[in-house]
C-alpha cells in the first residue's frame, strides 16, 4: 500500500523574524550601522561630523620633571613629562642641544597594543611629533646650550598614553606644546669640566629660566569614511578602525600651516583639503582657549 506524506509549504510571512539589539548590530555590521548615523549629520556619540570631543588640559601634574601637561580628548588621555639632562653635543653641533620626543602606547591604556618594544603606531606618532617640532622650529637648540662643544642640555620628551580611545596624534602634540611651555630649567654653570645646578632653595625666576618657544604647533585631525565622501572630526578608536584614510593639519599660533599628513588608502581633493584647513584653523583657536585658561 503506498503511503503519501504531505507537507506544508513554510508561511514565511508568518515565521519569526531575525532581530538585532543596536549594539549586536554595531558589531555585526559596524560600517552600515555608522553609515546609518552619518546619513543623518550625526555620529553614534551624539556630536556632528565636524565636532571635536570635550577637552581639557592641565600643565604641572608631574612633580618631579621640569615640565608636564595631560590632555583628555573624549576618551583619549595622555601625559606628557620633560626632564632635562646634561649631556655632550654632537662633534657637528657643538652648541645645540636635543629635544627627544617618544610616545609610549602599552596594554594598560587599551587591549589593542602589546606589551613589549614599541609598536609601530608608537613610532609612528613620536616620528610625526619630532619631524613637527623640528620642521617648525619650535625650539632654538642652540637654547639649551651650557658650554658650546662641552656640555648642553637633553630634554627627554616622554609621552605615556594612560587611556586610549582614537586620535591620540591630536592629543599627544596638545601635551607635548603645553609641557614645553610648563617647563623650568635651574640655571647652569660650567667652570673647570664641572657642571653646577643651583639647587636647594624654592626654584623662581632668579635661579631658573624657561624655554622661549618660537611656535606651537596644534593638530587637527579627521578620519575618511565611506569612500572617503565624509569627514569625520577627531575620530574615536570605533571610528578609525573603520575609516578609509585619516588627515593631520597642523596649525601655528599665526594660522599659519605647519604640516599635513596623511595615511591610509581614502583618496583627497583639493576640496575636502581646504575643508580640513579650514576646520583646523577654528580648532586651534578652540584648543588655544583651553590652554591659556592654565
């Protein structure tokens, strides 16, 4: 006897529908669910496509260095420590000193590094920071000179990242010019091959002197994001990680353009150039203002 079974074709309009909560959704599919903000001028965090995080900096916070500023940008939180040291100049620079930035990026700030030598975006950023301070003349070298083809002063420009949350360029430049500008070095003497230090008494303007910055140079940065149509002001870690390409502008005190820097593979007109330009110039007037209430 031959048997049939029937079967009933699936009501797919009745059957139930697969849903997301917004965060399962974000990681799941992070570029469309930020390409869903972005359509409307907005960004997940609630601030426009040309808006910087809440910022703040505080100068003096290390008390044992010369000089030390941290700067919170959003989530991003950097301190910056200089301490100077006497060493001998270079044989082609008997009168010049150093100024030796570094930038130090470690698994306690974010569990996207790893522990041991530095990364390559450490490098990255603390080469960008050096080539800024040294292409913009921030700094006289022959300034830090004690006894020309004797002895000079290093400062060691330390830059520890305590949280990380994107944009750390931005945030890592922003302490180091408020560092330098925080910095006091106890008047030298150099007599018979021996270096003397003024110390003991309370450090004032009569037994020490501060660094005569020539510019300071403040960045502004923006990430490329869907096909590189939209700008993104000061990107956070979610962000970077999935934009196109980032651009760095550097501005002076005068407005004047100190540096531009680019990196990924976003393409740039001349247009979205010139957005940029102008956007850092109102964000360096925006940082200044914070700075100078210190």
């Amino acid at each position: 006897m031959d048997t049939t079974t029937a079967t009933t074709p699936m009501n797919l309009e009745n059957s139930p529908a697969f849903t997301f909560t917004a965060s399962t959704f974000q990681k799941l599919h992070p570029i469309e669910y930020f390409r869903k903000f972005v359509s409307q001028g907005v960004r997940p965090d609630g601030r426009l496509l040309n808006g910087f995080r809440p910022t703040t900096v505080h100068v003096g916070v290390i008390t044992t260095a010369n000089g030390s500023a941290m700067v919170r940008l959003g989530g991003t939180t950097v301190v910056c420590g200089i301490k100077a040291e006497v060493a001998e100049p270079k044989l082609d620079s008997p009168d010049q000193g150093y100024l030796v930035p570094n930038v130090d990026l470690s698994p306690m700030c974010s569990s996207a590094f790893r522990p041991g030598p530095p990364g390559e975006q450490a490098q990255v950023v603390s080469d960008a920071i050096n080539r800024v301070l040294k292409e913009s003349k921030v700094l006289d070298l022959k300034d830090l000179c004690i006894e020309e083809g004797k002895a000079v002063w290093t400062l060691w420009v330390d830059i520890v990242c305590v949280s990380y949350d994107g944009n750390i360029y931005d945030a890592a430049l922003a302490s180091v010019m408020a560092a330098l500008a925080n910095v006091r070095i106890r008047n030298p003497s150099y007599a018979g091959g021996i270096i003397k230090v003024a110390g003991g008494e309370a450090i004032s303007d009569e037994n020490s002197f501060r660094l005569k910055l020539n510019r300071t140079p403040l960045s502004s940065s923006f990430a490329l994001f869907d096909t590189s149509l939209t700008l993104l002001a000061d990107p956070n870690f979610a962000e970077e990680s999935i934009s196109q390409g980032q651009i760095s502008i550097t501005i002076d005190e005068h407005d004047e353009l100190c540096a531009v820097s680019k990196i990924g593979a976003g393409s740039s007109s001349q247009a979205l150039l010139r957005q940029c330009v102008d956007r850092a110039r109102e964000r360096s007037k925006e940082l200044r203002a914070i700075m100078s209430a210190q």
